[in-house]
C-alpha cells in the first residue's frame, strides 16, 4: 500500500514538474514573441509659443488646457507702434512715387530740349556745307573774272561763320544731352522703401499671435501688460492630433520589434483600458555617455558595475485614442505583438 503511495507520489510530483515546465517554456515563448515593457511614456508633439515682434501684450485669448483650432487668435500685442511704422512706410513709398513722376517729366522735358539742339545742330551743318559749296563754285571763276574777289571774301566769310556757328550749337547740344537726368536712383529706393512697408505690413499681422495648428494650451502664466520679446516662449501648444507612446526596450529585445506591428498600451490613469497602436519606429541611436553625438536620445543604464542591455526607444502611434485619456508625459506600459520575421 506504502509502495503505491510512493508511486502515486512520484507520478504526480512528475507530472507537476513536466507542466511547470511547458507552463515556462509557454510564457517564454510569449514574452519572446510579445515584448513589453513599463518604462514608457504618452507623448505629443508641441511647439513653443513666441511672438516674432516685441511688444506689450493688450490681450490674452486663451486659457490653460483650452483646445484652439488652427489659425485661432491666441493673444495680441499693442499694434499702435507698428501701425506708425507701417504709415511711415507708406508715406516714403507715396513720395519716391512722386519724386519719380517729376523727376520723369523734367526727364521729358530735356529730352525734348536735347531733339531742338541736334536739330540746330543739323542745321548748322547744311548751312556750312552749302557756304563751303559755294566757295568751291565761286573760286574758279575769280580768274576769267566772271566774280569778283569781294564776291569770294564774302563766301569765305560765311563759310567761317558757318563753320563756328556748327561748333558753338555741337557744344550747347553736348551740355543739353549731359543735363539729361534719370529715375534709376529713384526707383531703386522705391524698391527698397515697398520692401519696408511690406514688412511693416507683415508686423501689424503679426501683433496677433495665432496657433499654427489645432491644439491644446499649456504653461501659460502670463496676463495682461506682460513685455513679450521676440523669439522668447510665452507658453506651449500640444498638437493633439496624433498621440504616441514611447516605450524603452532592452537591446536583446529589438530583434522581435518591427514597424508596422500592432502594440496594446496601459497608462497608469487608465489603468483598465486598453489603447491600440502601431510601431512606427525602432530607436537608432541613443546617448548613454557625455562623449556620444549631440541631438541623441538620452536612456541611462539601470546599474554601472555590470553589463546591463541598454534601453532604446520605440514610437508605437495610437490609433485614435479618447482625448480625455491622453496627457503628454503620463506614465504607461506597452506590449509589442510581433507576429511575424522582421
């Protein structure tokens, strides 16, 4: 009876030895084909909010945790001094245009002066050429004595009239073509003074700051009368319209991740719900010394005297999660269902 305990014992103790077994080589199998991990976090993409212009602001639009659509008014800074500017602009571009107006008609004007001296010019030019002409005619005929020599002193004497009368009008028309101005100068300053005007243009736009798309304000602690100065953040915005989860996985577990495969993430707020996902994509580099590349994602090891895996990050993107669960930097967990060769 004793010897049938004892094998009954034995049977049992085996069998239960031989599940335990399976039981871990099962578990095993999943979580080697099913990693997870808890050190995870919710993230969104944010932008920091500043003015491009300094001022003060008159009015603050939003409030904290407001949800603003793309293209909404979130605050506005004095415009008063950029409106001056921009009428200041606007009147150097009316006076360059009139500068130039004038400046063209006198153009004109001396234009017309320059055609009545090469016209005179012209002129003098066929009354020499005539003068010479009849010297030439009249010298042949002073030795039959068909002309007398006071005939020929005379054409002489306009052919040199003539001749200094040709020079004296090329001079005139030399200056005349000289006096004549242009606008170049002018409309190159116009050029640059349109440039000023629509950039003062551009700065009263941009006395309203307006979200740059539909998100969630956070941060803001600012009121009324606060000096914005340019390019200095005033507050944040969430850009709610994708959520992710970042989860740090140990470098032995990368082999069994790939893009594209379906994740299920717990946060510690929702702890009893379930949001879905997809790997979009696997870390490529981490900083986890002072020495490694700049811009590099920072994960530390858990213990320095042994060889720990190192931890890199996976971007697992929600598919569509409530947004009343989702808080950038919430605590979660993930588990990564690899169902296939990588």
């Amino acid at each position: 009876m004793s010897e049938g305990k004892s094998l009954r014992g034995k049977v049992i103790a085996t069998t239960a030895i031989g599940l335990a077994i399976v039981l871990g080589i099962l578990v095993i199998f999943a979580i080697d084909r099913r990693p997870r991990t808890h050190d995870a976090r919710i993230f969104a993409y944010s932008a920091a909010m500043a003015s491009e212009i300094s001022g003060r602001i008159v009015q603050i639009l939003i409030t904290n945790d407001q949800d603003v659509a793309k293209g909404a008014p979130l605050l506005v800074i004095d415009p008063a001094p950029y409106e001056f500017q921009l009428r200041q602009a606007r009147a150097q571009v009316a006076a360059l245009k009139a500068q130039i107006a004038l400046t063209g008609r006198q153009v004109t004007s001396q234009g017309s002066g320059v055609q009545a001296a090469e016209s005179q010019v012209q002129r003098a030019r066929d009354q020499l050429r005539y003068a010479q002409d009849t010297r030439q005619r009249l010298e042949p005929l002073l030795k039959p004595g068909f002309v007398t020599q006071q005939q020929l002193d005379e054409a002489k004497t306009n052919e040199a009239a003539a001749e200094a009368s040709l020079q004296a009008l090329s001079r005139s028309a030399t200056q005349a073509r000289q006096a004549v101005g242009d606008t170049l100068s002018l409309e190159a300053q116009l050029e640059g003074a349109e440039a000023a005007e629509a950039n003062a243009a551009r700065n009263c736009d941009l006395t309203t700051l307006r979200a740059p798309f539909a998100g969630k304000v956070v941060g803001l602690q600012i009121a009324e009368g606060t000096f914005a100065v340019a390019g200095h953040p005033l507050f944040s915005l969430i850009k709610s319209d994708a959520w992710y989860a970042i989860a740090d996985f140990r470098e032995t577990e990368l082999p069994r991740i790939a893009v594209g495969d379906r994740a299920t993430v717990w946060t510690m707020s929702e702890s009893n719900t379930a949001f879905e996902g997809r790997v979009e994509s696997l870390g490529a580099g981490v900083q986890s010394t002072d020495q490694d590349g700049p811009g590099l994602p920072v994960t530390s090891r858990d213990l320095n005297w042994v060889v720990v895996a190192q931890r890199f990050p996976v971007w697992i993107r929600l598919d569509n999660p409530p947004p009343f669960a989702m808080h950038a930097g919430l605590t979660a967990s993930v588990k990564v269902h690899h169902d296939g060769p990588r």
